[in-house]
C-alpha cells in the first residue's frame, strides 16, 4: 500500500529524506475508499484494529472494517446526512468511531470529533458554530444529558445516536444499523468527494477566546505517513498504540490515517477509570505491541513503576509528544529498557513538523527537525531569522509549497486565519530556539514564557530540573506577578510517595535547581498540589494555573 503513494520509501540518511521524499496524491484521494477498502479488496483478513476494555476484548480484519462503515454509511445516509454535512462524534476510545468516521468520509460529510468532557455550554457552541447535524455519542448518561440540554439551543441539530441504550429522542445505533446494506458504492459527480474538499474540523483551545475550528480537507492523511513511517517508525502487520482519545486529533495521528498506510494495525484500550500507569504496561505485554506513543505524563509514570516487571520485548520503537520531553524521563525510561524515545513536535492544525527520525541521534529536550515538506524557521518579534541559540517563533513558510497535511484554514473564522497565516507564513505561536547541529529546542507558548528581572524562562528549563528530584513526580511553571521583577517563576508541584510538604522542602528544590540550571530561573515561588490541571490528552494546563492565581491575587 506505502508504495503506491511514495516514489520511495527508503532513505539513507536525513538530508536523503528531506530532498527526495515525495508523496503521490491521487485525484479525489478518499482514505476511507482508496486505503481502508482497498486492503479488503486486496488483503481481506489483514488485522486492521485491536480493541479492549477492562473487560472485553474485539478484533477487527479490513474486510470487517468496510463491511461495518458501509452499513453505518447507509445507516447515516437514510437519516439524512450528506455530503458536507457536519456530525459531531463522542465515542471516547470505543470502536464504533472507526465504523462512522470512515463512513462519514465515504458520505462527503465532514467528521467532528470530540472529547467526552463537554459541557452544554460547549456543545452549544460547537453544534452553533459548525452548524452540526448530527451527534453520535456513547452511553454516557453526562455526555447524553448535555447533548439533550444543548439540543434546544442547536437549530441546526436534527439527529441524536446512542451507540446502545434505549431514550426518547435518540437512535439507537445498536438495533437500526445492522439492518442496512453492507455495500455502498462510492458516490460519483457532484456527490462525490474532491481531494480539497472539507473532511475534519477540530475544535481546538487556546489560552483565550472560545476554541478555533481546524479545518481540514481529505489530502490530510497522507501527510500522516511520515508521522507513522518515519517518525513513529511502524511496520507492516505492526501494532501500533498511542495513547489517545478519539475525541483528540492525536487519534487521528496514531490510531488511523498513516498506520493503516504503512500496514501497521490499531490498538485502542477503553478504559473508564482514572488512569493507571500498570493498566498499559499490561496490555502492551498481553497484547505484543510493537510502536508506541503518548505524552511525556505518560511516560513519567511509567518511569515511577518497575517497569522490569513487565515483559516489554515486543516493543521496537517508543515516541514521545505533546510537550517537551524532560531529559530524566528519557534517561530513567532507557535505562530500565533499552529504548530511545524519539520526541516529535505539531499541532492540530498539521501533521508531525519537526520530529528525530530513524536516521538522526536523539538529543533528550529536543525535538528533533524539520521534516520534508516542511519549510520551517525561527523568527524574532521583528521577523528576522534567528541565529542559532537565539529563541524565536516556530514559523513554516508557505511561499514554495504547502504541506502536505497543513489545514485549510479555521472554518468560518477568515480573520483569525488570517492573523497567524499572513505573508505566505504560518506562525505556530511556539516559542524555541535552534543549535548548531539544526536541531530544535522547545521554549514553550508565547504565552508561557516567563519574563523576570530582564530575563526570559522557558517553563520547560525549570520543570527539568525540578523532575530530576526524586521527590518530584510532576511539575508545572508559571508566572506570577512581582512589583519588583515584573514576573517571578512559580513552581506547582505533585510530590511522590513519600514526601510530605514542608517549608524545608521547599527550600531543598530551590536549591536543587539553582545547582542544576541558572541560578536566575529558581522558582521563588513553590505550591504543593495532589494533581495537575490536564486536558484530556494529559497535557498540563499551565493557563488554568495562571487563572487560578490571578482570581487569588484579584481577590486578596
């Protein structure tokens, strides 16, 4: 299948791939028809998804895949949906959400995942502002009740799906679609889909405003094969998991679009609990997974356990996303395994940008390099190029070519396009910088980086040194206000067992990371907490710190 749209799929050395890899996009490209139906066709019995709950386990070939999304296909098209059309998905980590995305991509019709922790207020917004037809939801009774008290405020909202249980006002999924007919053929003319038209909208937070739509359109996927075949580096007949909800655009990073292009197989697990770091080292084990990705919160746990007491010799290749990577975590993670962690940087409004390939050595901290088709520099606040060591925007210039898997714009928003997309230049809003040997170093969000006394600090910097403490278990950075300083560095902190908090402590880590880095960036400041605010992808949520201590500092 990777033959078919790369030239080649073999490179001997960095500067190899970023010159000479190229992608083939075929004419009204549809991933769901030209990748996922045609393995049916091709290789029926391929193992395309693994899926497990605490309880259940489900495994599905291509052949299952197209039969499945052709009857749900049908089954969206009888009520109603068409191409274009927007239907809003709250399947957390079920399978189903691989039956009606791919449906809704063979429809025309534009899928809109999203996370389970919506509020009506949210949900409000989403169906209003995307003009969303339908929802699909799991039986959640907080989910279903939100979409119900949204529903009134909606008028665009004609259709609601429960994946299984019986309530007034919904269908049933479960009991109406395997009903339908398992073929469909692909629509033609004006139904038919054009490689530029819309496919997926994210909806995607920044530390103000309401959330942006992300817009893009069926090229997308084959961006995502140097995010699974050259970052990720998955195989064919692999088992590729990253940890991520459906409702995350991580998802379609690594539980779908360049897996199956490389042959590597899915695996979800739909775990309802709060999360356990030994819950996915058992499944790695029981079910041999051979490529892996989460965020660095993940693997910090991971690192807190024994990790000798799990078989983990099915593992090949280990990658690490979504914030920076703190060098004791990778150190700690190699130590107890043998493998490197392999750290990539994008965002929702892209595929991987920058990410350490196969061929380059890892520098812990850094996120690697400009991948091919990625035009990408550092700017400073008048526009000039940095010099190396200089901190700057990551910006991607446009000029020449456009990535393959760069989005089309925020849907129904020209302005806000506009304002970070001008001048044939892309500007991320991520603050780095950039050594000798071009690899890239992340600072942190415009937003994030601390100004004290004159100087600038990275959150990052400082959450290093403090995780290299053995009585940190996880940090986070802010800034708070200071009359004399303008900002000071604040440090909020989960302990791990065995550690109380006390006056004494904190004057042990403060001296800890004025021996570690440069004595400047210490925080001054040091709050001892149970857990850290996190979006559903675990990310930490430095911005509800910051709001959390100016509603403090407001109201003293």
């Amino acid at each position: 299948m990777l033959e078919h749209f790369l030239k080649r799929t073999e490179f001997t050395s960095y500067e190899d791939f970023v010159n000479n890899y190229s992608v083939n996009v075929p004419e009204n490209f549809n991933f769901a028809f030209d990748v996922a139906d045609k393995y049916a066709e091709t290789e029926p019995d391929k193992k395309a998804l693994v899926w497990c709950d605490d309880e259940e386990e489900a495994v599905f070939t291509f052949a299952d895949i197209k039969r499945n999304s052709n009857k749900t296909a049908n089954y969206f098209k009888s009520l109603g949906i068409g191409k274009g059309d927007c239907v809003m998905l709250i399947l957390k980590r079920r399978y189903e959400f691989w039956f009606c995305l791919l449906a809704l991509h063979k429809l025309g019709a534009v899928g809109i995942p999203a996370t389970h922790l919506l509020t009506k207020k949210d949900i409000v917004y989403r169906n209003n502002a995307a003009s969303i037809k339908m929802v699909v939801a799991v039986d959640d009774e907080t989910v279903l009740n939100s979409v119900d008290e949204a529903a009134p405020e909606s008028p665009t909202l004609k259709t609601k799906i429960v994946l299984m249980g019986k309530r007034d006002g919904w269908h049933t999924f479960y009991g109406e679609y395997e009903s339908f007919s398992e073929e469909f053929d692909r629509p033609t003319g004006d139904a038919g889909t054009e490689i530029t038209d819309r496919m997926l909208i994210y909806f995607t937070s920044g530390t103000t405003g309401m959330p942006k739509m992300v817009q893009h359109n069926f090229a997308y996927p084959l961006g995502h094969i140097v995010t699974a075949k050259y970052w990720q580096n998955v195989r064919n007949n692999g088992l590729h998991f990253t940890v991520a909800d459906t409702g995350w655009a991580k998802a379609v990073w690594g539980k779908l679009y360049g897996q199956w292009i490389c042959g590597s197989a899915v695996f979800a697990y739909d775990y309802n609990h709060k999360f356990q770091p030994v819950d996915l080292l058992r499944k790695i084990e029981k079910y041999k997974i051979t490529t892996f990705c989460a965020p660095p919160t993940i693997y910090r746990f991971f690192i807190k356990t024994n990790l000798k007491e799990f078989d983990l010799s099915s593992l090949e290749y280990c990658v690490v996303a979504g914030e920076p990577l703190n060098p004791e975590v990778y150190k700690q993670f190699y130590d107890a395994t043998g493998i490197t962690l392999m750290e990539g940087y994008g965002q929702t409004e892209m595929t991987v940008a920058i990410a350490t390939l196969p061929w380059m050595k890892p520098k812990p901290g850094s996120m690697g390099r400009p991948v091919a088709g990625y035009d990408i520099v550092l700017i400073d606040a008048d526009g000039n190029i940095c010099d190396p060591g200089e901190e700057g925007q990551i910006v991607i210039r446009t000029d020449k070519t456009k990535p393959l898997g760069l989005f089309d714009g925020y849907y129904r928003d020209e302005q806000l396009t506009k304002s970070v997309w001008h001048d044939d230049i892309y500007y991320t809003g991520d603050m780095a910088w950039q050594d000798e040997d071009g690899y890239f170093w992340f600072v942190g969000r415009a937003d994030d980086v601390i100004k004290s006394s004159g100087y600038r600090i990275g959150p990052f910097e400082v959450e290093s040194a403090l995780l290299e403490h053995p009585a940190v278990l996880e940090c986070a950075i802010t800034a708070v206000p200071d009359e004399i300083r303008g900002q000071i560095v604040k440090a909020t902190v989960v302990l791990t067992k065995g550690y109380t908090p006390s006056d004494e402590l904190v004057k042990i880590l403060q001296d800890h990371v004025k021996r570690v880095t440069a004595p400047y960036k210490y925080p001054r400041v040091i709050e001892f907490v149970t857990e850290l605010p996190k979006t559903i992808s675990g990310k930490i949520r430095r911005v509800e710190i910051r709001d959390k201590d100016k509603s403090v500092t407001g109201n003293s």
